[in-house]
C-alpha cells in the first residue's frame, strides 16, 4: 500500500462516503486506519504502532501474520488450489480428525465460513436429529434474526426460539413444562459471572430432559482454555467453535454426537464456499502452534499479567472495578459505560488499541513488553479521565455495586440473573406463551423431514 498523502481521517472520510456504516464503522471504532498488524502491534496508515487487545474481534489467537500460519496458507495455494469440485479435501479431513482427538464430544466434525452460520448449523442439526421445534437459548450467537431473540428474554414464535437469560430456574422450568418439543439448548458461556459448575448442571439438567446441550465457544473454543469450556470438564452433545480457530481466516466448525451431525443432510445445509480449503490448512497450523508446550501458558501469563495491571491501576485511581475471567479473553467491568469509553479512547492516543466493550483478548504473540506498554498507556489515560472528567469518573474506590453487576450483565449479554417478582413475572409469561401457541405455525427454520 502506497502510504503517501494518506491519512486516518481522510480514509475515514473517504468511507464513509462509499462504505462505512456510520455508528458500526465509524463511531464506534477508535480513529485509526489499520494498514498492517504484526504479532501483538497494529500499525495505521500515518505510521502510529498500538498494541492490539481486540485480537481483530478474537479472530487472531497467535497474534497478526504468524509464520506457521502464513506458510500453510501459501503452501496450500501454491501447491495445491483454493477451492474444488467437491466439499472434501485432504486438509478436511485431517483437520476433522485433530478434532475429533481435542474435544471429547466429537465424534465428527463439520465446517462452514463464520460463527453465525456454525451456530445456524448446531440448531438445525438439532431439530433434524431430534424432530422438535424449539431451542432454548441465551447469549449472543450472531447477527441474523432468529439468533437475535436469544439475547432477549422471552418466545419468538417466528424463530421457534426461547431466551432463558441464563437464568437456571427459568431453564428447569421451561423444559419441565414443555421439554418433549424442545430440540436443543443452545448457550454462549459467560466466564466471568459462571463458574464451570453452573455449566454442569446445565448439562446435567438437559440430559435428564433428554435434550441436547450446545455451547457457543466461537469465542471461548481457544480462549477459555487450550480446549475451550468443554476441555474443563464440562459434558456437551455439541460445540461449535470458530474465532481463533484459523487465526484470522474465516472458518467455522460444529462437532458433537454422531446422530447430531449426520442429520446434516435432513437439515438441508448447503454453502459452496465450505470447500475453501485455505483456512483449514491454517487451522492445522494453528493446533500445532498451540500444541507446541510452553506457548499457551505463556500466553495465559501474559494475560494474568495485563488483567492483575488494569485492576491495580483502576482501584489506584479511586475507580471502583470488576476484573475477571479466563486469561486470554477477561472481562472489566465499571461504573459506567461512558467511563470505560472515555479511558479507552484516551489510551488509544498513547498506543493501544482495546476493545472498548471491556472484554481484553490476549494473543499468544505477547510479551512482557507488549504488556508493559499497554499498562503504561492504561494508566496515563486513566489518570487524564479522572483529571479530566470528575463527573464520570467515581472515587470510591473498590468492588462494584451488586446492582451494577446485574444490570451489567442484562444489558452486556441478556443474563436476568434477578431473582425478583419481575423475573418470576417474565417466567411464568414464557412458559404460558409456549405452551398455548398456535402449533400451526411453523418457525422457519426447522427442516421437514418430509421434505
């Protein structure tokens, strides 16, 4: 790229004129034009090097343009091809099997582009298998209609989907009252308000219903643990993983029981792109990185390292905080949303790029320099906010309100952890709503097996 006479705000002008959307691509990123990413850095089109804690939206998990990775990928195109006649390749099926052999649900393995279709798949699969229509669900699982009713508490009848908010009472007493239609429950895990034995018996519970339990570890497939959530001990009939998984190469992957995932052809799912077969001699490349011993722990250490940091620099400036969550991928939590964006936007300015949603990724590129860097840009920034906008910035100092944690977590992934009359309300109303709906419309989504 020829950067003469380029600016960020000239390409950002020049977007938004014939590209950008204006609040997802503009207002809502930090004012840098990325021209080219290595390791743990970003650098923008004038020049200006950050430490990258977005991880490209946790896409990147051994840091930008990684030897292992960017050998595969040529090699692959090179000397083999992009893309065939057939879904089936030789890299497929070698990936497919490392799978199998990492995560102990798979006994097989399918591939499609994004997250969003993966969770799509899982679903399907679901209702294909097991002839049911409903899903009970919660978190964030993509951006396409149907996936959206999970984030809110209630019954969509259109997508045959039932937001339970994770809270595990509402789960117990859905699927008591209306188990036999459900087809799955399908939960993106959120490690920093649950710990693992939640997750547990959620399994636990679903299999007494007879109901498949899937996890959502797009995310957390890499990042809760070399192995995910499931590598931690926690049973599930199916998991779909994808960020991470080709560092930066678009791939997804659902896996689980044998009856789930052979129901791929009732289920009537297609996509002609699932035979690129680039990103899957990547993922390859991946596993053998993170394989490699030492590369994960280090990477974990590094992670504790920035999180113990910001923690110590937030409570030192009189911010009352909650740090937490699994190394590569914790979470902070503050007063307000403002204040977080405030202080991220202001350590942007001293050369780190956070995700401004709180939720820090950490790549097994960094190192203690990296780490460094961005706690002196944290701090520096923190300070300036406290100086600069008292107003928004609390002097307390220590834990966050309870209240806070809860209303945090309604609005951050639609968790109704309350156990109030209004919880108990919205309960009671699902469950009614289910149970009395018109069972001669059918949500488009679910395969025919007649068909």
């Amino acid at each position: 790229m020829d950067s003469a006479n380029l600016t960020n705000r000239g390409l950002i002008e020049r977007a938004r004129r014939v590209t950008a959307a204006e609040k997802y691509d503009i207002q809502t990123r930090f004012s840098s034009m990325i021209s080219s990413g290595e390791g743990a850095w970003l650098t923008d089109v004038e020049g200006n090097r950050m430490v990258d804690l977005t991880a490209s939206s946790g896409t990147i998990i051994l840091g930008h343009r990684h030897p292992a990775v960017i050998e595969a990928i040529t090699r692959q195109i090179r000397d083999y091809g992009t893309a065939f006649a057939s879904t089936l390749s030789v890299p497929r099926v070698e990936l497919a099997e490392r799978l199998c052999e990492r995560y102990a649900c798979a006994e097989k393995v399918v591939f499609h582009k994004t997250g969003s279709e993966g969770t799509a798949l899982a679903t399907r699969f679901a209702r294909a298998a097991t002839g049911r229509e409903l899903i009970l669900s919660c978190g964030y699982h993509g951006w396409h209609e149907w996936q959206l009713a999970s984030e809110e508490f209630g019954y969509r009848q259109s997508s045959g989907v039932v937001g339970f908010g994770y809270n595990e009472k509402a789960l117990e007493k859905m699927l008591d009252a209306f188990g036999d239609e459900v087809a799955g429950v399908l939960i993106s895990p959120e490690l920093l308000y649950f710990d693992l034995d939640y997750y547990r018996r959620m399994a636990a519970t679903c299999a007494r219903y007879d109901v498949p339990f899937m996890m959502d570890e797009v995310y957390t497939g890499f990042r809760a643990g070399p192995k995910g959530v499931h590598g931690l001990d926690v049973p599930a009939d199916l998991i779909v993983i994808s960020k991470g998984l080709a560092n930066g190469h678009s791939l997804a992957a659902v896996m689980g029981r044998r009856d789930l995932i052979d129901a791929y052809d009732v289920a009537g799912v297609q996509g002609t792109y699932t035979r690129e077969v680039p990103p899957m001699a990547a993922a390859l490349a991946v596993m053998d990185v993170l394989d490699t011993p030492g590369v994960y722990e280090n990477a974990e250490r590094m992670g504790r390292r920035l999180a113990d940091g910001m923690r110590e620099i937030l409570t030192e400036a009189g911010i009352p905080n909650w740090v937490g969550g699994p190394d590569l991928m914790f979470d902070v939590v503050l007063p307000n949303d403002e204040l977080g964006w405030e202080i991220y936007e202001a350590a942007h300015e001293y050369g780190v790029y956070f995700e401004d949603s709180g939720t820090q990724l950490v790549t097994t590129a960094f190192d203690e320099a990296a780490v460094d860097h961005a706690l002196s840009a944290f701090r520096k920034a923190t300070r300036q906010v406290v100086a600069e906008r008292p107003d928004i910035a609390p002097t307390t100092g220590g834990e966050l309100t309870e209240e806070r944690k809860l209303d945090f977590a309604e609005w951050a992934f639609g968790g109704l952890l309350r156990d109030d009359e209004r919880t108990n309300a919205l309960i009671d109303e699902t469950i009614e709503k289910v149970v009395n709906r018109d069972r001669s419309i059918r949500p488009v989504l679910v395969p025919d097996p007649k068909a």
